[in-house]
C-alpha cells in the first residue's frame, strides 16, 4: 500500500548508500521521480552496482551520484560537509551469500567497519546541527531476514526474533544492525532499521535467483537448482520495499526496527516453476518450451537456511504499509521486463560478470 509518506521526503537532502545497487536504485528512482527530494547516491560501484539502472533520473538536477567507499573516513567526511544531509538511507553492502562463502573478508570489510565509519561521520555531522535538524534527522539501516536464521516448517521472524545468522553475509549483517543500534543507545544518533525478506523485480543482478532463471532459460541452458529446491522464501517485489522504506523513513519511530516481507512464501522450486510457466506463455515459439525442461539439481549451498518468513504486522499497525503486488503480479511484471530489456543483461557481461558458480567454497 503507497501511503502519503511521501510528503516527509519532499525539499530534503537524502543519502543513499549502495545507491547503484538493485534495492538502492529503486529507492533513488521513486525519491527523484516522485517526491522533491535532493538525493545523493553513494555507491562504490563494485560488482553490485550498474549505473545503468539509474539513467531515468541521471539528468535530474535533484540527483547526484558520489563513487566513493563508505569504509573510506575522508571521502564520507567530505561528502557530508558538501551535502549536508536530512537523512541518511543506508543500504551499501556486500549482499550475496554465495560470495561471503568464497570471500568473507570483504562482507566483513564494508558491512561491518564500513557501516562504522558511516555512523561516526554521520554522529560527527549530527553534533553540529542547530535543534530542530538534530529532531528530524535520521539514519536508516536496512538488513536482511537472514540475520534471524533460519526457520522450521511453521513460525515467522517478528522484530524480537533472536538472532542466529549461519553465513559469513548474514553475520556481517547482523553485526551492522548491532552497531546501528548501539550508536543510538549510547550517542543518540537517531536511528531507524528495518529487515526485510528476498527482494525481486527489474534491475536485479543476474547472478540472484530469478534472473538466472529467466537468463538460462531463454537460451537453452540448465537452470541450476540447489539441493532439492525446497527451500522456503518470503518474496517482496523491489518497488513495495522502497515504498516501504520512505515509509519507515517518513513516520517510523526512531530506535524501533521494522521488518518488511511480501507475505508471499514460496520454494526454489516454486518460483522456477512459476517462471517457467511465465515463459513458456509469453515465449510459446521458443525452442526451449517447455522450460522447465531444462532444471538440473545441482550441489547444495554449505549452511543453506532452509525457510525464512517474515511477520510484517507491525509495520502495518504502526505505519500503514502493506505491499501492493501479489507474487503473481509481480513475477510476471519482472519476467517481462527482462524479456523487453534484453540489453540488461549485455551491460553486466561489460563489467566482467560471467554467470560462473559461486559458494562451494568447503
């Protein structure tokens, strides 16, 4: 549900981090097409980020992109006193769990000491600010389920779930919520998090699940399934998260965490059925049909959670935020998209990605 939030972004200065990445971008496009805000995207651009999914708000002069490393003191000092923010929307991270098995020490690097040195320029900016901008300023975390780990056949994460992360990715994470959390406690930073369930929609990296998918499907190649598929998934499309985090932005109370899920549940082997299905409709003179033809089960990911499912009843309650799309429609708004934006694809094979299997790492 889009509430009127909306109005708490206008005639501000938002940060935000990892603004080049899936999630990010999707925030950055609604905050400079549909409010007033003055947004600045600060990203490395590292594997993750493609500038390419920004250029419908590239001109505006409402936007302003930064490259630089949020482990970096200097550049952030800097790009706080130039900008001077409202808000600060954080979302830069290493973010896939296949690669913290392979390379746990840059998940360690950005998400941990990187979120460190953003809250210390963002406590040292805060301090100088007059009353009335210290009240309204904040500093958003956004995290992962998977720092609750992982769940039996029934139950759901609410924002009192213990947690007990079991991959390099969701312990890193789970370290940056701790550390936002104590920044309020003992310096008072104003802050907000939120913890949110798998992410899908247009602009997402190939090597995440959906578009790996739809990628190998639509040119003859296996489509790889780890183990026997039945792990569990809450799905949230892309566009509901960031109406849901301009939300938690405008209106959430500061310290309080919210986590954000689609309500959707659904196996690896669910969604790959259901895309196919989708492809198999929309594409029915490809050669491949039918689709599903082409699944092949590979070798399970090492600690793989098997169910993760969120209960989003408290930002509802609070905050009146509940996702407009179904799973239904928001798989088949991705799948075609991707079928219309072929050129998606060619602009990560540009930057080196080359579809290669990670997480096997023993």
């Amino acid at each position: 549900m889009i509430t009127s939030d909306m109005a708490g972004s206008d005639k501000k200065t938002i940060f935000v981090t990892g603004g080049a990445g899936f999630i990010g971008s999707a925030l950055v496009r609604q905050l400079v097409l549909e409010t007033s805000a003055t947004v600045v995207n600060i990203d490395k651009l590292t594997y993750a980020g493609n500038l390419a999914s920004l250029v419908s708000v590239a001109e505006s002069e409402r936007y302003h992109f930064e490259q630089c490393d949020i482990c970096d003191r200097e550049a952030i000092s800097r790009v706080f006193r130039d900008y001077r923010p409202d808000a600060i929307v954080h979302l830069a991270a290493e973010s896939h769990v296949d690669r913290s098995i392979d390379g746990p020490g840059s998940f360690i690097h950005t998400n941990i000491h990187g979120t460190y040195v953003l809250l210390e320029q963002a406590l040292t900016y805060w301090k100088t600010l007059d009353d009335a901008k210290k009240a309204a300023f904040r500093f958003h975390h956004v995290s992962t389920d998977e720092v609750y780990g992982s769940l039996g056949d029934i139950g759901a994460f609410t924002e009192t779930t213990s947690y007990e992360p079991n991959s390099p990715y969701s312990a890193s994470k789970a370290a940056s919520d701790h550390l936002v959390r104590a920044w309020h406690q003992t310096y008072g930073l104003p802050v907000l998090l939120s913890n949110c369930s798998n992410n899908y929609g247009p602009y997402q990296h190939p090597e995440k699940l959906i578009p790996t998918i739809i990628s190998n499907a639509i040119n003859g190649q296996p489509i790889p399934i780890y183990g026997k598929g039945d792990n569990v998934r809450d799905w949230l499309f892309v566009d509901d998260h960031a109406h849901a985090l301009r939300s938690i932005l405008a209106k959430g109370k500061v310290g309080e965490k919210y986590n954000v899920g689609g309500h959707n549940e659904f196996s690896n082997m669910q969604v790959v059925g259901l895309v196919c299905d989708l492809l198999d409709e929309l594409l029915p003179q490809s050669e491949y049909n039918p689709h599903a033809s082409l699944i092949e089960f590979v070798t399970d990911r090492p600690g793989h959670d098997k169910r993760y499912a969120i209960d989003a009843g408290k930002i509802k309650a609070e905050l009146n935020w509940s996702p407009s799309e179904t799973f239904e429609s928001g798989l088949r708004a991705t799948v075609q998209w991707y079928l219309e934006n072929p050129e998606w694809h060619a602009s990560w094979s540009k930057k080196g990605f080359d579809s290669q299997r990670l997480g096997l790492r023993q």
